[in-house]
C-alpha cells in the first residue's frame, strides 16, 4: 500500500463521515456545504500527494574543454546550457560541477549535445541511456595518439609510434632517464611517427617523449613508461654439419641473454663437437624449446630421428632448418613435407640487410632460395623486402627456415645488439609455448579518473613504488566482476598494485600530463557513448507536478468552506 | 541577650568571609597555576598575592554587609516560636512596656532555649562546581603541549649546549675569495657561496660565520681530507689550493652539526693546452721540381691563457740509399697577435741551410704556453719539403727492379744516339784509330743496353763489359756469321735466343771458349749441350704481356743492328737503327703494367664421400663451450639494482670503479654527491630518482633477451588441433 493511497484513503473517509454529518446536521447552506466537502478533500490529496507529468526537455548543450568559440557563440539564446568544470574560463554559461548535477537540474533530458572534446570519465556514468551526440571543438596541438608496449625484454629493440597534431615539421626525440637520446624520428606529412630503440637493463624504466618543433625548442614533454623485465632460459638445441663463424656467434649471444644452448656440430663422421647434448629421440626433443638443423644433418638424420623430430613438432617444438650449401633434392622433399617448400631461385648471393652500422647498409649472402607458395610468414626480411626466413606452423608447433648464411656480419660490424635482436626475435617466434599467462599490461592512469583494475584477489593493496612506506590504499576487488576494482589514483608515477599472489605495476600520469591524449581519450570515449545508445531504451521522464497551485487552491476551498459553516445558521 | 545575638552575628560573617573565600580562591589557583605555565615565579607569586588579597577583602567585605536586622530576620524565619517577635530583642529592655516586655522575656528564653544556626550553608554544589572547574584549568594549563617557538615547556629535554638561545646550526655568513693563478691574468674575485668554478691551481680562501660558535670548524672533502678552519675574531678562517674537483662540506665540533648539510662542488677547470693551426703548407708534403729561394711557413696558435714561446725545428735529410745525412736546427718564432692569439710567419733560407736537389726538409713546430709549473706545449704536425733526385744519375743495378729503371734505359739508348751524333760530328777531327776505338766503345754500350733489355725475355744478362772485339775475334765472326740477316729482317725470332745466348756465352767464363768446334748455325740444342747448361728458359719470361714482349724484341733487333754498325765502325749506318730501337724502347715504357697470370680460384665442388675421412684413431669428441661472460661493470648494475629496490648499498666498490673506468663516467663528483645526499635522507624520494638517473648511463645495454610466447589455452589448443587435421603429413 503506497502512501499515496493511504492517503487518499484517510481523506476519504473523512469526507464521508464529514458528508454525513453536513447532511445530518439541520443547518442552512447545506448544499454548498455538501459539496465543497469533496473539492477540498480532492484538492488536499492533491497537493500532498501530486500527479506525475511526463514532457519533453529540450536537448542540453554540455560544454566542455576546448569547445570552439564560434559554435558556442552561434548558440539560440534560449538553449539549455550547462559548462563543465574543465571548460575554458571565458565561457559565461552557468556551471555545474558535473554531469549528474546539470542532469538533475533539467529533469526530463534525453538528448545531449557535446561540444568540445568530450566528456570527462566522471561524466561516462550519468550519460547512459541518454542519446549522445559530439560535436568535437578545437584540435589539440601536440601529441594525440600514443602507442608503446607496456613492457619489453632487456635489450629487445622495440618501437613506438604515434601522432602529433597541428605541428608542422615536428622532430620526435626519445630520451631515456641518464638524458641520452634514445630514438628519434620525424613526423610525415600526417603527422604520425615511429621511433625505434632499445631497452636497457631490467627495471622500470620513464622515458621522456619530446616533440620539438623545427627551431629544436621543446614544445611538449610527455614521459613514457616502460617496464623492462628479464627473459627466460630458453632450450635451444643445434645439430650441425660442420662448425660456422654463424653457430658460434650465436652461441655467444645465448650464452650473454642467458639461453641454455647445447649443440653438437659434426667434425668427422662420428666425432662432433659437443656443448651440452642434443639427443634427437622423443624425450631429448621434450627437453628442448627449439631445435636448429642444417641440411648436411638433416641428411645424416636416420629414418627414426626424422620422424621423431615431427612428432616432437607436432606436440610443440620448435623448428629451424638452416640452408647453409646447395639443398639436395631429397632434403628439400622432407622439408616441403614439414611445411617449408623452398626453391631454387635465380637471386644474386649479396643482399642487403635491413640495417645499417654507422650510417652504411650492411651486406650480407644467402643461398639462392626462395619459397614456394604462400603458406609461410616471412620472419626475417632485406632491405628490399624479399624474404631471408620464413616460418610456419605445423600442429602445436612451428617450423621455420632461414637461408640468410652470415647475419654475424651485423656484429662484426660492430652491431652485436642489432644481431641479438634479431635473433632473439626468430627465437621467441619459433620457440615452443610454455610461457606463463601474464596480466595483461596496464594502459597508464590518469590522477583523478577511476579506473578499473582487474584480476585482483583478496587483500589487493595499492602503494607507490618509489616510496613503499607510504600508506596503502586498500583496493575492493569484486569476486563475482572477474575480481575487478575501482581506484581513483591520487599520486603520479609507478604504482604498485599487489594481492596475495601477484603484483603489478601501473603507471599514473598526472592530471595535467599530455593533454593531448587526454583530449583523445575523452573524444573516443564520448564517441563510444554516443554509438552505443539505444533509443528504445530512452525512457521519457515525468515528474511531479508542482504542489503550489493545488495547496492555493486547496486553501481556497477550505477558507470558502470555513465560512460557510461559519455562517450556517440552524434551520428553522 | 544581645550578646548572644551578637555572638550569632559574628558567626554568621565568619560564615559568609570564609565561603567567599573558598569560592574565591578556586580561580586564584587556577590563575596562579596559567601564570606559572606562561610566564615565571615572579608573576605566580604577584597573581597569587594579589587575588588572594583581592579576595580576603572581597570576603570582608562582603561579610560586613551583614547586619543584626539581618540576623534577627532569620531568626524569625527559622523559629516560629519567636513569633516574629525577635527584633525585641534589640530593643532595650527599660524601654519596653509590658506586653512587649512579657514578649521579650518569652523570645529570648525561647531563643535561648532553640538551637538553631541562622548562618549561611556552604554552597555545597557551587563550591564543587568553582573547584572543580579550577582544577579542570589548572591541569589544562599544566599539560597544554608546549608550541615549537622554543617557550619553555616542563616536559622538553635542554639542549647539550644549555645556552640561552638554542637555534639551529646554520651559516650567517660565508665568504669565498678565489685568487686565480698569476699566469692567467685573471682578476681575484670573491663568492657568496660555498661552491665556485676557478682555474686549476687557485688559491681558495674561505671565511665563515657560524651561529652559534662552535668549538672547532673544518671543511671535510670527499675523499677523506679536512682542512681544519682557524678561529678568527667571531670568524672561521681556512686557505688551501684546488688542484681539482672536489666536493666538501663544513663540519662543526662542539655543536649539533649544520642544518644544511649538502656537499658543495668545486669545480677545478684544467688549463688547456694551445692549438696550433697550419696554414701554409697546406699539404704535409711538397714536392718540388725546382730549386726555390725560400720556403714559406704560416702557423697560427691560441690558447685559452697565454702563449709563451714557440719553437721551430728543422731537420734537413741529405743523400739518399744507406748514406743519409741528417742535420736538425731549431728557430724560436716570434708572431704577432696578443697573448690568447698569435700567428707566425717565418721564411726559410733553404740555400742558407743547404737545401739541394735530393733532400728532404723536415719541419715541426712546438708551442708552449705560459702555465707556471709546467707550460704544455703541442707539436703540429711535421711537414716535409721534398726535392726529388735526378733519376737519372742512378746507376744502380737492375735486379729485381722493373719499373724504375726503364727510364734510365731510355736515357742511356738516347745517352748512345748522342754520342754517335757526337763523333760524326767529330769525325773530320779524328784520327782512323780513334774513331773507330770511340764507335767501338759505343757499340759496347749498345750491347750491354741490349743485353740489359734482353733479361726481359728471358736473356741472361751478365754485368761487367764483354771483351774487347779482338780477343772475341772467333766468336766475333761466329756471330757475324751467325747474324747474316742483316741482309734480310723479318728472319724468325725463334734464332734470337740461339745466336744471342751464344754472344752472351761469348764473355762467360766457361773455359771451353778457344778450341770449341764451331757451332753449327741453328742448333740450339747443341748449343745448349756444347755449353753445358742453360741459364734461362723462355717461358719463365712472363712479367711482359705478348705485346710488349714483340716491341721489344723489335727493339732488341734494332739494338743488335746498330751494334753491329757500331762495332764495325759505321756509325752513321747505326744511326737508323738506334732511332729505331729508342722508339720502340719509348713504345715498352708507355706499357707501364706489368701483367701478372692469374689463375682463377675454381675449386672443383666438395666431395662429399671423401670429406672428414681421414685417419680418425684416437681423436675424440670435443668440448666446445662457451665461457660465460663476466661483464665489467657488474658492481653499476648490482648498485643500480639495490638503489632501485630501495636500499642503500655501500658505494665503497662503485668509486673505485669509477676511477678505474674514467672514460665511462662522465661527472664522479656528481655521483658521489647524489649519494651522499641519499645517505643522509634515505626517505627521500627525488634523492633516490637522481641517484638512479645519474647510475643510468653507466650501465650496459644487455644481450637482448628472449620471451616465451604463452601456452596456449585450451581453446587455442583445440584450435591447433583443427589446424592440424587438414594438413598431408
């Protein structure tokens, strides 16, 4: 029983009883009397307890950061405005901390209309179920998209690319905490760029993005974060026809990158040089992550090894053929059948390798193969993108082949990380998948905006990383939402996000950081707002009508009434 | 009865002096109490005195107001037996009439007879409400935590000092008077503060005010040293010279140490050395083709203090092969310019010096500069003045040397057609005899020309001249004979090497010259077998390609002819030839390559049956693995490791590494002062982020890593598994 009709049930049965006793009690007026008795009760239970009207709100125009001043200007003087926080200063529509509050202020709103960049994170909540539409305002100037891995490997050459905005002739450069320039590159005509460089030693690391324009003064400053964490000891097994200046320079990087290498190069029949041992039935092949033929020993490989090499394949080993002399036909047959076909190609020895030391191209030799059909991912590739390597892949694992005879050339050179890089590159492509799910890498975080982390189990704790005697915040993750929490970071830099068993690192921009990719972000949010509206599920508003006019009328009545009874003489 | 009225009355003002007393000395006390907390005895003891006797008379006169109508009102109030009739009793007794009289002798035996108290009750709750909220005020008053301004609190421990004034450490007033080296002409200059850039080799004063005065004062550096400050007036005073960069701070005894205890910097900036420019010669080898008066020397030289002297050294190199004479002077130059900057020009006297066709002039110069201890000089490069020698007055032999000596062959062919031009000019002059001895002298030098061409293709050559014609007479005429083509050329060469190694035969030692059964014409085997052995074979005659091989044997043909001439007095009949032969000589010359057969590298394809065969018995497997490496600059990489987890290692191994790798660090004092400043706030984090960024740059980029992919999950497992279904095996 709402109150409502409660209410109205009460005053219902006192204008009943009051009714009766007017009709019963003799006096003159009656008639009146009688019936204003059911006006004023009418009347009272309508202004306590008022009808709802439903109508229609005109569209509000929400003004936000970098709103163009022409539109805002070219406004009717009687739309419905309501500037947020983070809209500029000069702007003399009423304010309102944030969207709910100018919500609840114009109630019955279905439509909004945004102009500017957006609305903020605080704002994405109260906007739901409300159809949205974006007008974007002012372009920002500086950098607008960012795109870097959240982590790498120590020493892994990786790259980061990205736009700028309303720049012309821009220079991007890198540099890292020691203030050495990293990477740099120039912005094209779109003004998007990439910059390549490589990761140090293990740690978390900040770099710094500068865009400077073409007077070389810097226009912009944006840190970069970058979590550099230490690779893995993988099993890497060679059995070759003969030593190779190629074997031993890249047993010398595993060795260095911590790789568990053991080979056996053949000197003689039946004399070999050992490192470690490779043994080539099912339970050696389980014990190795990837495995590195050459023709010569593929051909000296019995009829048993071979098939025990494929089956090794198929269960998840990794394979890489090595054509380093003329590929007999039989070889070439057994390799097809593994899912490299490779040909004899009419292509000059010398090629150029896809990297320079000291500003000169370095030139390299292969075999003269090429592949046959288009079933293989080429893997490594020349200045003029014909393939070196190529893999594919072949039940749970992969096979690859590499004709490419002296990379070594790249370290001779002088390049020993560009060779490492390139070859840990093969390595992690072809090498079998035991790795363990990691959490995925962390977008970085912005001072003041929530943000969900996911994942976390119980007691999931928050401190800066830099100072860990400061006071944990204490996280709330939510077990049936995938253990999912909000968190509303109030310091910037690295944080550290713990639970009982894992930890992460999440890095917090602060609030006045890249503004740039803040506008972005705020457009691509808006804009997912406005796609995603339903307009079937827009629901009208109504409200209450307003109870004064009711209480007026209500006293009228009642005053009228009042003297009628007043005056009511008895009859006679 | 008005004694015990007025007995009553003293009562009841006793009562009421002593509540107001109680009720008053609650705030005595409590304002006693706040004024021993703020301020000191005196004022504890005034306020005390003060409200106490405030309060006394208060009470006084509070208790006088008190009057016997009062008394006997309450007496009436308390005793309704007295009738309200009390105040008869104040009245005297004579004065009274009778019922009056009657009804005072009733209330006073009723009043003597009542006990009754009509003095005021103690205020039970005010009292204990006053006390109470005193004492509640006293207390607060006692334990009010004491504010930092230094107010003496009960409960704060004295400094050790127990001055009266207990401020922190600090420095009111510092002086640095830097006195740079004499040579550099610097001003003297004075600082503010404690950290100065000055010359290498300046002297440093300190002066220092510190509040309040320590016992004793010193700079501690870096590196273990102090320099103990002497007391000067209210002043500290301290000198020593910076010879390089250090860091330091001022430490005090006696006192709690400075509040301000960060490491200054002096920066100690090395007097660089000159630099020389040369500007004339601007090749560090000249090379004439004439004699020359002079040589021209242009040298420029600055440094960043002074120029002191610059000296010139001349080293002249004379003769040539194994005696070589070397003479070295040296000049003092004088420039013009000032002191930074000057440029010296200085004209060599080769003739002076004896400069001739042949010699090499070496010079260098050296320019010092002025600093005191000792100047650095720089040495320019040395540039060489080269007069080439005459190729011509070489005589030296032939073996082995293929390029230079054509030249000289040319010179002796045309050195031969002069002399022949020579004595036909002469021939009026001369006698028969004479003219035909000088055309035969000629003719042997056409001969030995000839054979010296002739090693070319193969010939022998023997140095030391031939016998005179006489004596060679049989061979002469084998050899005239031998050599009928005179009448006809175009005869094959294939008898060239026969007849010619028979007249090279002609001077050789062999013994078997008289005697010998004439060789027959043609006959080279029988040459070869009368003689006894061969000297040369043809076909070792490779340096000279086919073409340069047939030119000179033309050239050969036409020495042989005029040799022939020569020797049988026609010189004009030789003249031709001669000509013929030097054009032909000039033709060899202009082939300037000598040609080389190369054999190209064509190795037949491998074998594979017959690789790695071979005797194997006893040779075993090889180990062959890789040592790991053991970087250098492990310690950086550990240090940068803990400082990043948040400890504070010992930076004990890191110096000495520094020092040991000067090249790799740039700034140590840096360094050194980022830890130091970490070492005294380890909580602070932009202390430790500086440290780190300064360890950044020494450290290695390591080997690149490698990173598992995942395993995959079961549906990725299963969709491998579908994959792998459709695939041939």
């Amino acid at each position: 029983m709402t109150p409502a009709i409660a209410i109205g049930a009460l005053i219902a049965i006192a204008t009943l009883v009051a009714s009766w006793r007017t009709w019963r009690d003799g006096r003159t007026w009656r008639v009146p009397r009688l019936l204003l008795q059911p006006v004023v009760a009418v009347l009272l239970v309508l202004a306590l307890v008022p009808p709802y009207l439903a109508h229609e709100a005109p569209p509000l125009v929400v003004v936000t950061a970098a709103a163009d001043p022409a539109v805002l200007a070219a406004l009717p003087t009687d739309a419905v405005v309501a500037a947020m926080p983070e809209a500029g200063g000069e702007t003399t529509f009423k304010r309102f901390p944030d969207l709910g509050s100018a919500l609840r202020a114009h109630p019955g709103t279905t439509t909004l209309r945004v102009l500017g960049d957006g609305l903020a994170a605080r704002d994405a909540d109260a906007a739901r179920g409300l159809a949205v539409t974006l007008e974007p305002g002012l372009l920002p100037r500086g950098l607008v998209e960012l795109d870097a891995p959240a982590r790498v490997e120590a020493g892994a050459a990786w790259r980061l690319s990205g736009r700028i905005a309303g720049l012309e002739g821009a220079r991007i450069e890198l540099r890292d905490r020691g203030d050495d320039v990293v990477g740099s590159a120039i912005v094209d005509a779109e003004g998007r760029f990439v910059v390549r460089a490589r990761a140090k030693g293990e740690g978390r690391d900040v770099l710094a993005l500068l865009v400077k324009d073409e007077a070389d003064a810097t226009l912009e400053r944006v840190p970069v974060p970058l979590v550099v964490g230490s690779g893995e000891a993988v099993r890497v097994g060679v059995v070759a026809g003969a030593p190779d200046a190629e074997l031993r320079m890249l047993a010398r990087w595993a060795r260095d990158a911590g790789l568990a290498w053991s080979s056996r190069l053949a000197l003689s029949r039946g004399i070999a040089m050992r490192d470690g041992d490779v043994r080539l039935d099912a339970e050696g092949l389980r014990a190795l992550d990837l495995l590195v033929l050459d023709e010569r020993s593929w051909a000296g490989l019995g009829a048993p090894a071979k098939a025990a090499v494929g089956e090794a394949v198929d269960e998840g080993l990794g394979l890489l053929l090595r054509a380093t002399g003329p590929l007999p036909a039989p070889v070439a047959r057994e390799w097809a059948t593994l899912g490299i076909d490779l040909e004899a190609a009419a292509i000059e020895p010398a090629v150029t390798l896809d990297a320079s030391v000291g500003g000169e191209p370095v030139v390299a030799t292969r075999r003269p193969l090429g592949l046959r059909g288009e079933t293989a991912v080429p893997l490594v590739l020349a200045a003029d993108a014909t393939p070196l390597a190529a893999w594919t892949a072949r039940g749970h694992g992969r096979v690859g082949a590499i004709w490419l005879l002296d990379s070594h050339r790249l370290a001779l050179r002088g390049d020993a990380q560009g060779f490492g890089a390139a070859w840990s590159r093969i390595v992690a492509t072809l090498a079998r998948a035991r790795g363990e799910a990691s959490l995925a890498p962390l977008a970085p975080a912005r001072v003041g905006e929530r943000r969900v982390l996911c994942g976390l189990g119980e007691a999931s704790r928050v401190t800066p990383a830099d100072d860990p005697d400061t006071a944990a915040t204490a996280l709330v993750a939510d077990a049936d939402a995938q253990g999912c929490a909000a968190w509303w970071p109030r310091e910037a830099g690295w944080q550290f996000v713990r639970d009982a068993t894992s930890e992460r690192f999440v890095y917090v921009r602060a609030a006045d950081e890249a503004p740039g990719l803040a506008s972005t972000e705020a457009v691509e949010r808006t804009q997912r707002l406005a796609a995603h509206v339903d307009t079937a599920s827009i629901v009208a508003s109504r409200h209450p009508a307003p109870r004064g006019p009711f209480f007026l009328a209500w006293l009228a009545a009642a005053a009228l009434l009042w003297t009628l009874e007043r005056h009511a003489r008895p009859r006679t | 009865m008005s004694a015990a009225l007025h007995g009553r009355l003293a009562a009841s003002r006793r009562r009421r002096a002593a509540i107001v007393v109680a009720l008053g000395l609650a705030p005595v006390l409590a304002v006693a109490v706040l004024a021993a907390r703020l301020g000191g005895a005196t004022p504890t003891v005034v306020v005390t005195l003060l409200g106490f006797v405030a309060v006394v008379a208060y009470a006084i006169a509070v208790s006088l107001r008190i009057g016997l109508a009062d008394i006997v009102r309450a007496l009436d109030a308390a005793v309704p037996g007295l009738e309200d009739s009390s105040d008869l009793l104040l009245a005297e007794p004579a004065g009274l009439t009778g019922l009056a009289h009657l009804q005072r002798e009733r209330v006073a035996a009723r009043l003597a007879a009542a006990r009754v108290d009509v003095r005021r009750p103690w205020p039970a709750k005010t009292l204990a409400a006053t006390w109470g909220v005193a004492l509640v005020a006293a207390v607060l008053a006692v334990t009010w935590p004491v504010s930092p301004k230094g107010a003496v609190a009960p409960n704060s421990t004295p400094s050790p000092a127990a001055v009266a004034e207990t401020g922190p450490t600090r420095l009111v007033a510092n002086t640095l008077a830097i006195e740079p080296p004499a040579y550099t002409a610097l001003p003297a200059r004075s600082e503010a503060s404690l950290e100065a850039r000055a010359p290498q080799g300046s002297r440093l004063r300190w002066s220092l005010r510190i509040a309040p005065m320590p016992e004793t004062a010193a700079l501690a550096f870096h590196d273990g040293r102090r320099l103990e400050l002497a007391r000067d007036g209210d002043g500290w005073r301290g000198e020593t010279t910076l010879d390089a960069s250090t860091l330091y701070r001022v430490e005090v005894g006696g006192i709690a140490p400075l509040a301000d205890a960060a490491l200054n910097r002096l920066d100690a900036v090395p007097d660089e050395p000159p630099q020389v420019r040369v500007i004339e010669p601007e090749r560090t080898l000249s090379v004439l083709d004439r004699a020359q008066p002079t040589w021209r020397l242009v040298f420029e030289a600055g440094d960043d203090y002074g120029l002191a002297s610059a000296r010139l050294s001349i080293t002249l190199a004379q003769g040539s092969g194994e005696q070589v004479t070397v003479k070295e002077s040296s000049v003092v130059l004088r420039g013009e310019g000032d002191a930074r900057k000057r440029r010296y020009t200085h004209a060599l006297d080769l003739a002076a010096l004896g400069f001739a066709q042949g010699d090499d002039l070496i010079v260098r110069v050296a320019v010092a500069d002025n600093r005191v201890p000792e100047p650095n000089v720089t040495r320019s490069a040395s540039f060489i003045l080269r007069w080439p020698p005459d190729l011509g007055a070489e005589a030296s032999g032939i073996d082995g040397i293929v390029q230079k000596t054509l030249p000289a062959y040319f010179r002796s062919q045309r050195q031969i057609i002069i002399d022949t031009e020579a004595l036909l000019a002469e021939r009026g002059t001369l006698d028969e005899a004479r003219y035909l001895a000088r055309s035969d002298a000629i003719g042997v030098d056409q001969k030995i020309l000839r054979l010296r061409y002739g090693q070319f293709l193969g010939e022998e050559f023997e140095s030391g001249a031939t016998s005179p014609p006489a004596a060679a007479k049989p061979d002469d005429e084998t050899s005239n004979d031998g050599h009928d083509h005179d009448e006809h050329d175009g005869k094959p060469h294939a008898h060239d090497e026969s007849e010619i190694s028979a007249a090279s035969h002609a001077g050789h030692d062999h013994g078997a010259a008289p005697g010998a059964e004439a060789p027959r014409f043609g006959d080279a085997a029988g040459v070869i077998a009368e003689y006894g052995h061969t000297h040369d074979h043809a076909e070792a005659a490779t340096l000279l390609d086919p073409e340069t091989k047939r030119i000179l044997k033309t050239a050969l043909d036409a020495m042989w002819q005029a040799e022939l001439q020569l020797r049988s007095g026609q010189p004009r009949e030789a003249l031709p030839h001669e000509n013929r032969a030097l054009t032909a000589i000039k033709q060899v010359q202009q082939a300037t390559r000598i040609y080389l057969a190369r054999v190209g590298l064509e190795l037949p394809p491998v074998d594979e049956t017959r690789r790695l065969t071979g005797e194997r018995a006893g040779v075993r497997d090889r180990r062959a693995s890789l040592a790991a490496a053991t970087p250098s600059d492990a310690v950086v990489a550990e240090v940068y490791g803990e400082v990043e987890r948040g400890g504070l290692p010992d930076t004990a191994a890191l110096e000495a590494w520094m020092r040991s790798h000067p090249e790799r660090v740039d700034d140590v004092l840096g360094i050194v002062a980022a830890f130091d400043a970490l070492r005294r706030d380890t909580a602070c984090v932009d202390c430790r982020a500086r440290v780190l960024d300064r360890l950044w740059p020494l450290l290695r980029a390591p080997a690149p890593a490698v990173r598992l992919r995942e395993t995959p999950d079961a549906a990725g497992r299963a969709y491998l598994d579908a994959l792998g279904t459709g695939e041939p095996r």
